[in-house]
C-alpha cells in the first residue's frame, strides 16, 4: 500500500469520525429531550428494559467485523453517557443547584449570617424540660457571644414510651428564655399543622432526620417562608438529601440550612456514622449553607470536639450541639448531652481552632 492509498483510508476514516460525532451529538439532544419528557411525567431516567431492546435490535442488525460483544460495550457507554447528560440537566434545572445559583445563600438569624464564610453555632438541649433549664442554657450561650439556641418542644422518639417533648408549652419557654436572652429559636416541628402556630415562637424551623420525607411537612416548611433547618435522613442518599430541599425551595422560600448529623451503617462504635464528605458535596452541588450536627452524628460526648474541628475544617457553616445544666438527669439523650464545664472547654477549644486556623 502506497502513502498516497493510505492518507486517502485515513481521510475517509477522518470522514467517518466527524459523521459519528454529529449523529452522537445529535443523539444526545435527543436524549436530552427524552430526559426532560420523563421528568414532567415522573418516570425514571433508566429504564433496563429500554436499554436491553436497544442492544438486541443493534445486534440483529450487526453485520459485523466488530463481534456484539464489542458492539455492546461500545453502545452501553453511549448510553451511559446520555444517561449522564439527563442527570445534569437534572442538576441545573433544580432551584437549590449551584448550578442554578453560583453565589452562595446566606440565611440571617438575629444579626447573624449563615453562610458567608464565618463559622456558626448553634447550642441548646436535646429537648425543652422548663423554663429554668432553657433559661441556664441560653444564658451560657449569650455569655459566650452566641446568638443561636435548639431545644425539641416536639420530639419524634424510637420508642412511643419515651419523653415526646412539651409541645406547645416547650416552644412558649423556649420563646421566654430567647427573649429575655436575644437569641434566635431552631426548634423541630413534625407536624405541617403545627407551623402556623410555632411561627409566633421560632425563628427556623428544624425538620430532623425522620421528617426529611416527609413532603408535606416539607412543602408547608416552604410556604410559611421561614428559615429552615433541614437534617439528612437516617438513610439518605445525598441526592435524596438535596431533593428534599428542592421540596422547600419550590415553595418559594431558599432559606434553608443543610446538616449533615449522620447516616445509618453498621457500625456500631457511634450513635451514627458522620459522613463528613458530605460537607464539600454538598457546598459543590448547592448554593446552601451545611451545618454538621456533631451531638446526634457521634452520640458521645467524648467525641464532639474532634467531629466539630473535622467539619469546620473540610468547609462546614457552622456546627450544631446539645448542652444541659445536668445530662444525668436529661429527659432525653443523656449520654451525648455537655454540661456546662465540657460546654465551656468544648467552646474554648473550637476557639483555639478557629484561631489557629485563621492565620
């Protein structure tokens, strides 16, 4: 074979390239198209049975030199690539996608900003027991320079026996000792009845982890245009995470906190497993502010400083924790709870960080 014969195959074969990449490209703004048409309908993205009648139909017109085999493969990460196509446009089209919103969301709570690049805190008990426990707390809180107090009036337990909350009456003392304090409430509402009433004595509204599917709750979070606290699932996936949000998001309201406090695993050393990539995950795939629940991720008191210094440092808006005046006499969750000595080294230490890392 000459070189002219041959720079004339490579011609034809340059040729062909090009006529492949348009058909690709052309298919891809097809799949594309598909992807949008299944997602106003609900359907999913992948469908097996779909795919295996496109590879069989490929194969019965393959006359060869490539063996099926190698046609499958070849046409499986075609496939895989539109797929990926579809689950981008996905990701832009959701209102709570940095690909949607490139600045970041800042949510002001009493003065506060969540989400502009200075690290927050929120303290406060486990849950509401009276007025005098409230109060010693939020006192701890304001002494510390803090503006952010929790406390579960509403409390979803694992056991139907277990301490419930006070209900209406925690969210009154939580709103007393606030008040008396300067400080902003985060407390969990479980019920979308209850957020028209709680709106008189919070300032954000907690879904915890149980609730974050709950789409109901979720859309009535939204509607009410309150600052929303939302926790991850006990089981969920990242991206179940951030769709529980767009559930906020598509009711009008974009301010909303992210926490990572922990998935379900086998592991059986923590109360929890922190998944403490989820951090930078999330501040890639959102424009909201994540907060790490280090209380309820670890369930040990003993490792709260050093989860809390893991989350400020891969990019974590601030960290949330439980203090009471007495955790051996807690209604609830006594064991991870700090008392106001841990509570002040504990503060003392993440000031040290923050210090150090500041340089």
């Amino acid at each position: 074979m000459t070189n002219v014969e041959l720079d004339q195959l490579r011609k034809k074969v340059d040729e062909m390239n090009l006529q492949l990449l348009e058909l690709i490209n052309q298919r891809a703004e097809t799949v594309q198209e598909i992807g949008r048409v299944k997602e106003k309908q609900g359907m999913n993205r992948f469908e097996p049975v779909r795919e295996r009648a496109m590879l069989d139909l490929l194969k019965e017109h393959n006359k060869g030199p490539f063996l099926n085999s190698t046609i499958e493969h070849i046409f499986k990460e075609i496939f895989k690539a539109g797929l990926e196509l579809q689950k981008d446009d996905h990701r832009k089209a959701l209102l709570v996608s940095r690909k949607k919103k490139s600045d970041d969301t800042v949510v002001t709570l009493k003065g506060q900003q969540v989400g502009n690049g200075s690290p927050q805190f929120i303290f406060g008990p486990c849950a509401v027991e009276s007025f005098e426990q409230v109060d010693a707390v939020a006192e701890q809180v304001k002494a510390k320079g803090l503006k952010l107090l929790r406390g579960g009036a509403y409390k979803p337990r694992t056991s139907p026996y277990d301490f419930q909350g006070l209900g209406l009456e925690g969210l009154q003392i939580l709103k007393q000792a606030a008040d008396k304090h300067d400080l902003a409430v985060i407390s969990e509402i479980v019920n979308p009845a209850h957020i028209e009433e709680a709106a008189d004595y919070i300032d954000v509204i907690q879904i915890g982890a149980r609730n974050m599917q709950n789409f109901e709750l979720l859309k009535a979070a939204g509607a009410s245009k309150k600052p929303v606290l939302l926790k991850r699932g006990l089981s969920a996936t990242i991206d179940e995470f951030i769709n529980a949000a767009e559930y906020i998001m598509a009711q009008g309201n974009d301010q909303i906190i992210l926490c990572e406090r922990g998935i379900r695993t086998y592991e059986k050393a923590t109360r929890n497993t922190l998944d403490i990539s989820a951090v930078p995950i999330l501040k890639q795939e959102t424009h909201l502010p994540v907060f790490v629940d280090v209380t309820h991720s670890t369930g040990r008191r003993d490792l709260l400083l050093p989860t809390a210094k893991a989350a400020l440092a891969v990019g974590a808006d601030g960290v949330m924790a439980e203090v009471h005046p007495d955790p051996a006499v807690a209604l609830s969750d006594s064991a991870q709870q700090m008392n106001f000595e841990q509570f002040d080294s504990f503060w003392n230490a993440i000031q040290e960080y923050l210090g150090v890392h500041a340089k």
